[in-house]
C-alpha cells in the first residue's frame, strides 16, 4: 500500500472520499460489485476479490480497511482515465479545481519570490541571513496555501478537531499537526518528524512539486497588490484554452499546452506570444471586477480557434 493511493480523491475529480462513500453506501456498494468484474479497472491481481470484499463491508454496514479504501481510490482513477481512452487507459483524470488551484500556487511561489509575500507577511520575519531561514520562509508560504486548500476542500476529521494554533512552536508546525490528523484518519501514522516534513511529505503524495527555484527572498520589500500576472501551464481537457486564476492579489494566466493553439513548443517559447499573453493577464488583472465577462470571452475564443484550427487540418488531410 502506499499512502498516495489514499489520496486520489484530493488530486482528481470523480473520485469519492470516505465521507462521500458512506453517504451513499448503496450506491457505492453497487459500483464496488460491477467494477469487481471489469478487468481494465483493476490495479492488482487481487482487485476483484477486494472490491467484493468492498461490496460485502458496505452492504454489511461495515467501515471499509484501509486496503479496500485504497482498491476503490485506484479503481475509481482508472475509470475516469477509461472515460478518456477506453483503449490504453493513458489519460491523466481532470483534475479537482481546488487542487489545481493549490499546484498553480506552489508552482508560482517555487519560481517567483515575489509571489510569497502576500502569504507570508502576516508571519513579520526578519530578512533571512542564511539558507536555512529562507527554507522556514518558503515553508511558511508552502503552509499557508496547503492550510488554504485543507480548509476548501472540508475534510471531516480537521473539523471536528478544535485545533488552536497559538499551541504550536509555529505556524508550520500547527499545518504539520492538520496533515498528520488527516493521515491517522485515513489509517497512517507519520510518526516523528522534522518541523515541516508532514507538510513536504502530502504534497509529494500529491504529487506536487515543493522545491524553490530561487535562493533567496527579500521579506522587507513592499507588498504591492499590482504584481505582474505569472504565467503558469496546466495540462487539461483540449476545449480549455487560457484561463486567469486569482488569488491573494496575485493573479495567474494558466495555459493549457493541450490546447490546439499551444500544442507547438515553439509557439510557447516565442517572446512576442509571452508578451501578448502578458498583458492580456494585465488587462484582465486590470479589470478584475469583469473577470467572469473576460473568461467566457477567452473561453469563446479558444473554442473558436480550436474548431478552425480543427477543420484547417482536416482540410489539409484532403
């Protein structure tokens, strides 16, 4: 087993969480007996007698082993997958929104400094001196947006604690106590740890990359809200083209490189393109009140372009 499988249901859209199956045992219990018998969906040699086994806990009123948690985790992503290539199964699932949001995040923060300070300035650090200080500042940051995505995404056992963080050594040691609560819910124990190593360790369950692409980070810089728009990539359906994502007064201009326009990497390496899409995100940051007005435009616009670019090679084929 490993831990990652247990937490598919943050990561991917479609995939239910405990919560989600015990409301709707029945329900779930059916799917557990029908995907028993479909092979393309099964993770291991040991998958139908597991998702029976499912079938079986949930009928019986049963809690569900953490083994059969997991069965139902990777099941369920195949399925999503199978929605997208009954075939090979190749597809990566859509993605959650709220976790895309949090990967946008430490993506931005990992190649901009900038891009912390808004997170971080309510924590009044004294400019770093050595390595080791701008580490506990991008923790910091890595905390706040993981504490951030903890509380959208609701989960059960972070609610029902009553958690005060003026008890902890630090704000990264109050989030690494949340992200331990949530892995002894789902049946693992972090055990001892360094200051920091439960918050690393979810996001690399997630699959989320936390390293920091800069080394040093200047905390007594203004914060201005008028921050440059970043330009981040995230894969997703081809029908999405461009869209502006806000937060914390930053803004970020998400491209999605599987969108027709940008399936070139020559186009996305073009310094007048970066340019354009630039101040589009400027303009969009500019007029933040329209932003729903502005990203249905985008979104018609990318729909428009991928039809002609669509029917262009269809004629060329010709």
């Amino acid at each position: 087993m490993s831990s990652s499988n247990s937490l598919l249901w943050l990561k991917y859209a479609g995939i239910p969480s405990y919560e989600d199956i015990y409301s709707k045992k029945d329900f779930y219990a059916f799917k557990c007996k029908k995907y028993a018998y479909w092979k393309d969906v099964h993770s291991s040699k040991n998958s139908k007698d597991l998702l029976l086994e499912c079938f079986e806990s949930l009928k019986s009123d049963e809690d569900l082993t953490l083994e059969q948690f997991e069965e139902i985790q990777q099941s369920w992503e195949k399925v999503q997958r199978w929605k997208k290539d009954k075939e090979k199964l190749s597809i990566e699932p859509d993605k959650a929104k709220l976790f895309i949001k949090l990967e946008s995040q430490c993506q931005a923060g990992s190649v901009n400094s900038n891009f912390l300070l808004p997170y971080i300035k309510e924590f009044n650090f004294t400019p770093p001196n050595n390595e080791e200080e701008v580490d506990v500042i991008w923790l910091s940051f890595l905390a706040k947006v993981l504490d951030n995505f903890l509380s959208e995404v609701n989960i059960v056992p972070l609610n029902a604690l009553e958690v005060d963080p003026r008890e902890y050594n630090s704000y990264i040691d109050f989030v690494d106590y949340k992200v331990s609560a949530i892995y002894d819910y789902l049946g693992y124990s972090l055990g001892d740890y360094e200051s920091g190593a439960a918050i690393l360790t979810i996001l690399s369950d997630l699959e989320i990359d936390s390293d920091k692409k800069w080394i040093e980070v200047d905390v007594t810089k203004e914060i201005k809200t008028e921050n440059s728009p970043s330009i981040l990539f995230q894969e997703d359906d081809a029908s999405q083209f461009i869209l502006f994502r806000t937060s914390m007064d930053n803004m970020s201009i998400v491209i999605n490189p599987k969108h027709p326009l940008f399936s070139s990497n020559e186009l996305l390496s073009n310094t007048q393109v970066r340019l354009f899409i630039e101040v589009l995100g400027q303009a969009a940051k500019d007029n933040i009140g329209d932003i729903d007005k502005i990203q249905d435009f985008i979104n018609n616009v990318g729909s428009r372009l991928r039809l002609a670019l669509k029917s262009k090679k269809k004629n060329a084929q010709r």
